[in-house]
C-alpha cells in the first residue's frame, strides 16, 4: 500500500457510499478538513452530515450517528480507533483521513494518513484535500482551505513554508487562482490586519532584541532608521502588506542588523518565510491570508461554533447566510484575541513556576479549557523561550479532568524536545492519554493524578535534550 493508492481507495469509497457523516474537530485544521471534504461529497450529490467533537472520547461518541452512513473521521480517529470497536463500529462503515499517530487495533479500518509514510508536514485537511482532487479534478479550487488547515496546524513553522505535499497543494491553490505564494517576506503574524509597528513588534521567531515585544522600538526602526512612513495618504496605519518590495527589503536587512547584534545563537535566516495570500478575498481582513483565516476558524472553534467557520469556508459569498457567518466570525475572533490577551497577561502577573526544563502554571477554572494552549503560546514569547511552557487547567464538563496543553519553539525542537512524545509518556504512565506534535501538544489526566506530573514531564524532557 502507498500513500497514493490509499487516497485513491478512499475516494473510491466515497464516492460508492449513499450517504456520509464527517466526524472532525473544531480547530482550524478540522473546521477546512470538514469544509474541503463537505464541498467534494456535496458537489456528487451525496446525503451528507456534519459533527464536530472538541476531542474523541467515550463522552463525545454519542454524537456519531447510529445510522448506516459512511463515518468519515478526519483530523482525529486514527489514535481513538479503540473507541471505535467498542461503539461496534464495522470496518466497512469507516474512514479515517488523519495525520496522527495511529493505534493499533483488531479491526483494520480504512485510512488515509501521510504520516506513516514520513510526511510529517502534512495536516488532515492537506490529506482530505488529495482524497477530494481524487474524487473530481475540478475540487482542485478547494486547495486554498487545505492551505488554511495546513498553516493553522503549524506544518509551515518549522520549515517557514509548506514543504513537500503540502507544497504541491499550495502550488495546486496558484493553479486555481485562489493562492498567491510570496516568498522572501518576513516571518511574522498579521500581514494584512496588523498596524506596521505592531506587526513587527509581534515578530518573535526568531526573538529580535529592541523589536520583538517593543512597539515603540518597532516604530523607530520604521520611521527613523529604515525611512519608511508609517501610515497612508489617509492617515490610516500600513499593513506589511501595503509595503513595496523595495521597504519590506529595508526593514528585513534591518531586523538581521538587531538580531546578529544581539548574539541570539538563532540563524538570521530564520527571519524569512513564506506566506499565502488569496487574492479573491478582501483587503485589511483576516480572510486575506492563510495564518489569520486559520486564526479566525480557531476563534468560531474554541467559542464551540466550528459551523459558523465552516460556513465561511463554503458559503456563497453572495449569500445573506455568508454575510451572517462572517459577520459572527470576525465578533467571536474579537471576543477571542481579547480573552487570550487576559490569559498572557495573567500568565505574566502571576508567573511561572521553573523547573530544570520546564516551566508551567495551573489556572484552574479561571479560563475555557480550549484557549490554554494558545494563550500559552503567546505568553512564551514573552518569558524564557528556552523552556517550554505547560498550562494545566479544569475541565467545565468534567471536574475529573484536567487539561494540558505544551508549547515550545522550533528552536528547543532542533535541539531534541519532542511535545507529542513527552505528554504521551507522561499520561499514559498516570492512566491519562496525550498526543500532538513536536512543537505543540496536549493531553488529559484524572485530577486526582496531576500532583507531580509537571516534575514527570520535566525528566522527560531532561532526558530528550541529554
């Protein structure tokens, strides 16, 4: 079996089955994976049902319809496959287009995961995207919300760009004419929204010393040093996007000035990367370009309205129904920013407790459950980014619980710390479960256990970097 021939196998089921139920998740990597395959199954006329679950579990399999529908699981199932038999789900009844690690089971279920096949920068809408090209050539315009998906599940940090097939969908996106691929452009968030100062001063991979964290440090580089006006004919602030070639060229050589200076042991090179932009959406929005639509499709997520994502991925732009959508997306990303910018900064005033490796913080009950990880992200720009940084918190639904989430750098992960394999050891030698990536990762453990599991996962992560 290759990766190919299990795309085209997939296909092929699709396409044979009457009606279809997607099961996925509600991050942004789920909410396209859904909206790629819900427009390939809808365009053959096929019955088709949408579920979205925060995480498969015994708790969240009840909203699997008990219907003779096909179950496509995408974005998760390969790692809960267990929860599959024992809901007694046949093999011939399931599909499962994923790019976790996958768990061995009795019953041999139909996968498509580029995983196994080293593709480690490949998301499940990335995935999806090749099942959904197979099924018809012309879903090739469905390329641009795998890039979404791809993009939103980090599979371009590392690398600072799509790499392998998940390059040839970006390529395939440009085909379409949805995609506009610019390379050389500076690695940093909010290309098309961010006022210039701050979109610099949100730059911190790398780290910049006198930018990074600093928007005042940001407007001197811009306005006095690089010569470059702030703000148009209007009197409104420039966005990177507005600059020219020639500005963007200035400011860059600039920033690599700040940063071999500083003698930060990070290449400078890291401070170029690839972006996506789509030239079919609107200027000054997060529509525009890849990183903040996905950011957009974790907002309508973590506030538990992944449809409303989803309709912005598939609507008819003419629709009222489209307009609503957007409408309500761009509220609940305000709503969104707002309450993860509380979180840093309660992160930052009540600090972090270090360990050798690690440092972490426990903030209870005090904010949802499905922002912590981001929240996390953000605050370990801020504090020592050579430790990675777990937050633990309760569950709502589930006072039994507790919930981790990791973040780190792709700094810390050249040099061996692995996320995914240190919270999957951890959990499971607590009775909990873990998974994730390299760079960011989560897991869930009985409250009665949480004593002490930061001190676990710190020797694991000692024993990583030794």
């Amino acid at each position: 079996m290759s990766f190919t021939q299990e795309i085209a196998d997939a296909a092929e089921t699709i396409k044979n089955a009457d009606s279809v139920t997607i099961i996925s998740h509600i991050d942004a990597d789920g909410i396209t994976s859904e909206a790629v395959l819900r427009q390939a199954i809808t365009r053959r006329n096929i019955n088709l049902e949408s579920v979205f679950v925060r995480q498969l579990e015994p708790m969240t399999m009840k909203h699997v319809p008990d219907n003779d529908s096909l179950k496509v699981f995408i974005d998760l199932g390969a790692g809960q496959q267990n929860l599959l038999e024992e809901r007694g789900l046949k093999e011939s009844e399931v599909l499962i287009i994923d790019h976790h690690v996958s768990q061995d089971t009795d019953t041999p279920y139909q996968q498509v995961n580029g995983l196994k096949y080293g593709y480690e920068k490949l998301s499940a809408a990335g995935a999806g995207y090749f099942v959904a090209r197979d099924i018809e050539d012309s879903n090739i315009d469905l390329a641009k919300l795998a890039v979404i998906g791809n993009v939103g599940d980090m599979m371009a940090r590392e690398s600072r760009g799509l790499i392998g097939p998940a390059k040839e969908i970006a390529d395939d996106g440009v085909k379409a004419g949805n995609v506009k691929i610019i390379d050389g452009d500076l690695n940093s968030y909010g290309i098309s929204t961010r006022p210039l100062h701050f979109f610099l001063s949100y730059s911190n991979d790398p780290f910049v010393p006198g930018i990074t964290n600093d928007a005042e440090g940001a407007q001197r580089l811009v306005e006095e040093y690089a010569k470059i006006p702030l703000r148009k004919d209007n009197g409104k602030f420039r966005v990177w996007e507005d600059l020219k070639s020639d500005e963007k060229d200035r400011i860059i050589k600039l920033m690599k000035y700040h940063l071999i200076d500083s003698d930060e042991p990070v290449a400078p090179e890291r401070l170029i990367a690839q972006h996506y932009v789509f030239p079919d959406e609107p200027r000054y929005t997060p529509l525009r370009n890849a990183s903040e639509y996905a950011t957009m499709l974790n907002a309508c997520g973590r506030w538990v309205k992944p449809k409303v994502g989803s309709t912005v991925c598939c609507g008819n732009k003419k629709s009222r129904e489209y307009t609503e959508a957007c409408s309500e997306a761009a509220d609940m990303l305000r709503h969104h920013r707002s309450v993860i910018r509380e979180m840093m900064e309660y992160i930052l005033d009540t600090g972090v407790k270090e360990l050798s490796h690690l440092q972490y913080l426990h903030v209870g009950d005090r904010f949802p459950d499905t922002i912590v990880g981001i929240g996390a992200g953000m605050a370990l720009s801020k504090l020592n980014w050579r430790l990675p940084i777990m937050i633990l918190c309760y569950l709502p639904d589930d006072p039994e619980l507790v919930k981790i989430s990791m973040r780190t750098n792709e700094t810390m992960v050249s040099k061996g710390v692995d996320l995914q394999a240190a919270l999957l050891e951890a959990s499971e030698a607590v009775g909990g479960a873990g998974g994730g990536h390299k760079i960011a990762a989560g897991a869930y453990i009985s409250r009665s256990r949480e004593a002490g599991f930061a001190e676990r996962v710190n020797e694991i992560l000692k024993r990583q970097l030794s």
